[in-house]
C-alpha cells in the first residue's frame, strides 16, 4: 500500500442503531470518530484510544467492541448499535438499575458500561458477582468504585431470573 492509499478516503455503509448510513472515511479513521463526528452520535466516548478503558465500547454485529481501535473501513456492511440505539427493554432495566443503585456519577465510562452490561445479561444470566466484576472489568470508572454498578447489572439479572 502506497501512502497516498493510507490517506485516500473512502466511501463507508454502514447500519448504524437499526438505520443505514453512508459517509466517508480514511483507511485511518476510527470507529469511534466515524460516528461521533460523521453521525452526531456523541454518547460513545473517547477515553483512552487505546482499547484498554472501555468507555468506547459498541455493538458491532451485536459483539461489544473498542470503537477506538476499530477502523470504520473495516465495518462497511456491518452493523453498529451505540448506547444511543440501545433501546430494548433490557436496556432501559440497566439504566433505570444503574441509576438506583448509584452505578454513575460523572458519566464518562456510562455508555461502555452499559452496553458491556447488556452483553453480559444477555448471555451470562446466572452470573454471580465475581463473574459480573471479571466480565466488567474491561470497562474502567475513575469515580464509583465499582460497588452501584455491580448491584445493578446484580439486581437485573436478579429481576430477569424471578420472571423466568
């Protein structure tokens, strides 16, 4: 690959939270910056940009990933959620969980929280709370200490296995 070719922008398709959008990006560009520059979709956050925080985490073919280790070219054709088209009813149980057991505070690492957590619901639902902290910690916060955020992934997986 020449270096021009690094920097020749291309054209990338996408479905992003359930809608198809088209939009131009270099072989360089982020995931991340792809959507929160090209479409305004600002609730994934930029921590890191290194993998390790997590505060950048979306849905990629419905498997969480880093969106700032991601190339946008790469995902052409596929499909992304972002917290802001997580909007099932498992999702809204995490937020208002997360919300009552003080599982936030100054809300930067929210949205990679939330949707590890929805990951982590949807296919460990007898989960205990070593499991929840050993799949969750990928996701850092600077301000909880962990506890809110463990008693509401606990206290969704708790509410989902009384209705089973």
């Amino acid at each position: 690959m020449s270096i021009d070719s690094a920097y020749t922008a291309r054209t990338v398709s996408l479905t992003v939270n359930a809608r198809k959008v088209v939009g131009v990006a270099t072989p360089r560009t982020h995931l991340a910056d792809f959507l929160r520059e090209q479409q305004r979709l600002t609730g994934t956050h930029l921590g890191c940009e290194h993998g390790v925080c997590g505060a950048c985490t979306i849905l990629l073919d419905g498997e969480p990933v880093r969106s700032c280790i991601t190339y946008a070219v790469a995902c052409d054709g596929r499909s992304v959620t972002t917290v802001e088209g997580l909007d099932d009813d498992l999702a809204t149980e995490l937020r208002e969980a997360f919300s009552a057991a003080h599982g936030l505070q100054c809300g930067f690492c929210t949205s990679g929280m939330l949707i590890s957590a929805w990951d982590l619901v949807r296919r460990l639902p007898d989960a205990d709370d070593a499991r929840i902290r050993r799949e969750m910690s990928g996701n850092l916060c600077r301000c909880t200490g962990y506890v809110g955020i463990v008693e509401a992934i606990r206290r969704v997986l708790d509410d989902r296995k009384k209705r089973r």
